[in-house]
C-alpha cells in the first residue's frame, strides 16, 4: 500500500518530504506495535466502501521518535481517503490534566479536614479517608464540596478556658474579696490608728489587692466579650493619675532597692521618657518618669 497523494501538513507533521513517503510502503512508517491492528482497520475500511472507519496509530517522524496520529477514513472505487490528526498536543494537555488531578488528589486525600462532596440532590459521591476516620466507617459514595472539621480539640480547649475562668471567679475573686475588705478596715482606723509608715504600706497593699480584683474582672469581661454581652463606655481620663499608681505600686520595691521613683510633671506637653540606669553591682535600677498631665481619651 503506498500513498498516492499528499498535502503539505505531512511534511510539517512528519518531517519526510512527499516524494519520501510516496517512495515506501505507507505501513512501513507506522510503529511495529500497531501494523497488525492498523492492517485490520483499511481492509475494513475497503470492505465497507462509503463509510468512516476510525482508529489511531503511531508514525515515525524522520527525526526518529514517533508521532500519535487519529485516523479517519472512507475508501470509493478501491481507493483509500484518510485524514490524520496529529495528537501529540492533545496527549500533552491529557497528560498535564491527569498530573493537575493527581494533584489535586493528593491534597484531597492527605487533608487533616474531612471533605464532602455532594451533588444537587444532596447525594454524597466523593469523601476522602478523614471521613472514615472521623466517622469510623467506609462509606459507598456514589455537586456541591463540603468540609468537614473535627472541632473536638477546640471544645476541650475551650471548655479548659471556662473552668479557668470559673476558678479564677469564684476560687480567687471571693479570698480576694475578703482580704480587700480587711486591709480597708485597718487602713480606715478600726484597729487602732496605724503609725504614717504602716499606714503608707497598708495603703499600698491595699491598691495592689484593688489592682488584683480589676485584674480578675478584666478576665471575666473578656468572657463577656466573646460572647457579645459586654457593653463599652468611653470616655477622656487623667493618664498622670495611672502614672502615680504604678509608683506607689512599686515604691516598696524601689526602696528595697536603694532607688526610687519620680515624677516630674514640668516639662512639654505629650513627652514621655522612661530611663532605666544599673549601678556597678547590678542592684536595683533607677527610673525617672516623666510625664505631662493631661487629658488622654
């Protein structure tokens, strides 16, 4: 069987010039693998004069690898009329589509989160194997995707936080309460007038115990504000005073030190310095605050 007639696209798709091909036998460029099933098809071809037979086989090209090419042919008065598709591009996109699916596979497979996909009717026809192991069993799938997320050590995470949060109330707030209370007593005179460097001290003791109790409330409110129930009001305050909190707050410690704390109100609105400053033997630092009073919203 030789070629008769040629267009040019043979010899851009196959790199032989026509009168190449024309010169060997036509099956002697098909690959050796499908001459058999490549003879079968033209003789049925010629057998059934006037109608399409279709099938595929692999060329050589002159430059030695071989090319995929999609027949259609017809045969009339014992001549044969085919035209082939040269599929190499076609077998590129199919094999770049099965490699971007294997991809995608493996991210479905390989999730931590369970993933669903269901169909309009609600049927569900792809899981991937968290389902299994979050359900425990196999399912026979047969849309719409769905996730679906093990939150079991979230509740435990979140139950931990609400008996913390529960302790804190009701196992530090309440002995809190009580020793609040009691320091206000002593520091209000009930027993007996305190001497002014006990009574410096008692006051002390008795902001920290109010700072503590604050603290604890900020812990509460924080729960009132996840769950949507905390009202704000803002409003301008003092910030000189906060300043002058954290200095009593610390004035003991300051003076276990050998150092103290000043405040110094006279110098230019809206400067803040803080100056940390270590002595030879590495004591206690000495720190001068600086700060403008002024309203701050």
């Amino acid at each position: 069987m030789q070629f008769l007639s040629l267009n040019p696209a043979w010899e851009r798709n196959l790199g032989w010039t026509q009168a190449e091909l024309r010169a060997r036998p036509a099956m002697g460029f098909v690959h050796l693998d499908d001459r058999v099933h490549t003879a079968a098809k033209l003789g049925q071809a010629f057998e059934l004069e006037g109608r399409r037979v279709q099938f595929d086989n692999q060329m050589q090209h002159k430059a030695g690898h071989w090319i995929p090419l999609s027949w259609t042919t017809t045969s009339r008065n014992g001549t044969l009329f085919a035209t082939a598709t040269d599929m190499s591009v076609h077998q590129a996109r199919e094999e770049q589509l099965a490699l971007a699916h294997a991809r995608l596979r493996a991210v479905f497979d390989n999730r931590v989160d369970s993933l669903v996909n269901i169909d309009a009717e609600g049927t569900i026809w792809q899981v991937n194997p968290a389902v299994e192991r979050l359900f425990g069993y196999s399912f026979e799938v047969v849309g719409a995707s769905k996730i679906i997320r093990d939150i079991s050590e979230r509740k435990k995470l979140e139950w931990m936080k609400t008996e913390f949060v529960a302790t804190v109330s009701h196992e530090l707030r309440t002995p809190l309460t009580s020793i609040r209370g009691a320091l206000g007593l002593v520091a209000g005179g009930v027993t007996g007038e305190l001497p002014e460097e006990a009574k410096e001290y008692i006051d002390i003791a008795l902001s920290n115990s109010d700072r503590l109790v604050r603290l604890i409330n900020d812990i509460l409110d924080m729960e009132k504000m996840e769950a949507g129930r905390m009202e704000f009001k803002l409003q301008a305050f003092e910030f000189s005073g906060v300043i002058q909190d954290a200095l009593a707050s610390n004035a003991s410690f300051a003076a276990a030190e050998g150092t103290r704390f000043v405040l110094v109100s006279d110098i230019p609105p809206g400067e803040v310095l803080v100056k940390t400053r270590s002595n030879p033997v590495d004591s206690a630092a000495a720190i001068r605050a600086i700060l403008e009073p002024r309203a701050v919203e």
